[in-house]
C-alpha cells in the first residue's frame, strides 16, 4: 500500500480510502491511485490486516452435515449477508458425533476468526466460554448447553404438532414417527410434539409406530420398509428432517406403496416437483441464517450491547398434494405417490 501511495503521489491513508470506496475522495485522486493499483498489481494482503487485528476478514460456519438441504441453505444465506459485508465465510462440517465437536470447532477457532455461527452437537459448549471475549458467538438450530449465548431455533415443537395433525384431519390414524436419534435435541422436540397431536386427537401411543435411534443415527430407508411390514403397518409417515425425507421417499416409490402418506419436518429441492408434489414444515433456513449473521454482526459492531439471546422463529405448513390428491391422475411415466384422503 505504501509502493501504491507513493506511485500516486498521496498517503498510505488515502489509498486506503479510495479502496473503501469513501465518497469524499476526489476523482482525480481517486483515478491516480486505482491507476498505480493497476500499474503495480497491487492486492491487499489480508494475512497482514489480520495479524494487525487480531483477528482475520473472516466468520466461521459450523454445521453437523453441509450437504443436508436444511443447513447448506442457512449457509448461503449466511454468505450472501457476510458477501454484502465483504467478509469471508469458513465452513466446515461436524458430523452429528458430539465427541467430535469440539475437535472440529477448534479448527476454525484457530483462524482467529472474527465470529462463530455453530449448531451445538454435545450437550455441553461450556469450551467455548473462553473464546466469548474475543470474538462473537451465535448457535443455531438448537440451543447451546452450559453457555448464555445468542441462538436462533425454530419452533420444533409447533410444527411437529401440526403436520401430525394434518394427517389426523386426512382421517389416519395409524401414524409411524421417523428421525435420526434422540441425541439430537430437534429430534426429541419433534417427537414431543408428535405425541403432543396423537393425544389431542385421542389416538393411543404405539412403540412399534416410532423409528428412532437412541445414541446413532437410524436408515431412513430401512426404518421405512421395517414400518411397513408390521401387521398392522402404518398409513402414514411423518419424518422428522429433510435427510430423512430424501430417503423415504425413494424408498415408498420402490416399494410401489402410493397409498401411504408422507410429511416432511423441513423442504428440500425436487420436494415441489414429486408427483404429487410433497407436504412439508417449512423451517425457512433462509431467515435462520439471514437472523444469525445479523446477530453476529450486530455483536462486532456492538459489543456489550444488551440483546434478546434466544430468537424462536414460527415454522408453517407447506400444504401440498401429497396429502390431498385424488388416486389415478398420475400422468404416464411418472411415479405416484400420494396419500389416501377420507
């Protein structure tokens, strides 16, 4: 920088102000330097902006499985909001094993990065106490054990509730619960308010009903067929995230069962395009990610100051026809699968 102001004829200083596009430099000034930028092939060297704040040009995003439809939409929104500021996002995946959090987490800490956005795994972020000084800290998803921190979740509980009883309004009865494992507390919320839908309606509770693992994660598919070959199988399906839709569904189809019903905790990309297209909870991870980095921002430009921590968002009920189509409209070539409507 000091090579490009001395090219131009001005200070250190001012370099810096016309690369930060300030409107009060003037045109001719602004035109000798980005001219000697040119000439010069200058670019800013961020490893030294870092060393020189303490912390890098950067946020980190940590989520258990970046290629799950949910989080890999909050985290392009969390890069389209870090873009607008021009700040870097470093991504990483965390797998759904809490032991290995922390492990995982400490990678990123150690790019001295400005802020953290992270879904909790374990049940204890209390590690990353000691990291809350230097930098801002935003959980997602689901609330952090052990640390007071800002989180923004969904309302797992609503939605759970309402897309069990929208498949009690369609007349059945005999609902199957499908979900990754109980160690994850999205899981165990969506269960509850599964229940929580079962009991208003008056419908008995059936073990053999629930697929769910305890301390690993289940096979959607295979959870699937073991549902549907109980003797008194289930008419409809409500599974508990996105992961384990994209599994159920393939697998109904093979089954060439397009007589039981299906609802997705969580859209993802085809769900509208199935014939019939595929009711779904809408999570909205676009405001999830939008809200956590806005958060995390607003704690780099105000630190101290005093916020609301838990940011609860309302999810709703994507009707669609998978829940409310008439049988034999499939058009040829297409798989069908639909619910039965009583």
């Amino acid at each position: 920088m000091r090579d490009v102001a001395a090219a131009a004829g001005v200070s250190a200083k001012t370099v810096s102000r016309v690369m930060r596009n300030d409107r009060y430099v003037s045109a001719e000034v602004r035109q000798r330097v980005e001219r000697a930028i040119v000439d010069l092939k200058y670019v800013p060297n961020v490893l030294a902006r870092s060393f020189r704040a303490g912390s890098d040009t950067a946020i980190g995003i940590a989520v258990p499985d970046v290629s799950d439809p949910f989080f890999a939409a909050v985290i392009r929104a969390v890069e389209q909001v870090a873009r607008a500021r021009g700040v870097a996002v470093f991504v990483t995946s965390l797998s759904d094993d809490g032991a290995s959090e922390r492990a995982g987490l400490e990678v990123l800490l150690g790019r001295q990065i400005a802020g953290l956005i992270t879904t909790p795994i374990s049940p204890d972020q209390s590690y990353l106490k000691p990291w809350q000084s230097r930098m801002a800290l935003v959980f997602i998803d689901r609330a952090p054990g052990k640390i007071t921190a800002d989180n923004v979740i969904e309302d797992d509980l609503a939605g759970a509730e309402m897309a069990t009883a929208h498949l009690v309004e369609h007349g059945h009865r005999r609902i199957a619960f499908i979900g990754d494992n109980l160690g994850i507390p999205t899981t165990g919320r969506r269960l509850e308010g599964y229940h929580a839908a079962l009991d208003h309606a008056g419908i008995a509770h059936d073990p053999d009903l629930v697929a769910v693992g305890g301390t690993s994660t289940i096979d959607p598919g295979k959870a699937t067929r073991d549902l549907l070959s109980i003797d008194d199988p289930p008419t409809a399906l409500f599974s508990s995230n996105a992961r384990c839709s994209v599994e159920v569904v393939p697998t109904l189809q093979s089954l060439r069962r397009s007589d039981v019903a299906l609802i997705s905790f969580g859209d993802f990309p085809l769900a509208s395009a199935l014939y019939p297209p595929l009711t779904v909870v809408d999570q909205d991870p676009d405001a999830i990610g939008r809200l956590a980095a806005d958060r995390l921002f607003q704690r780099l430009d105000h630190p101290g100051r005093r916020l609301k921590r838990q940011t609860v968002l309302p999810v709703s009920l994507v009707r669609r026809a998978s829940c409310c189509s008439q049988p034999g409209q499939t058009p040829p070539g297409l798989p069908e699968f639909r619910c039965t409507v009583t």
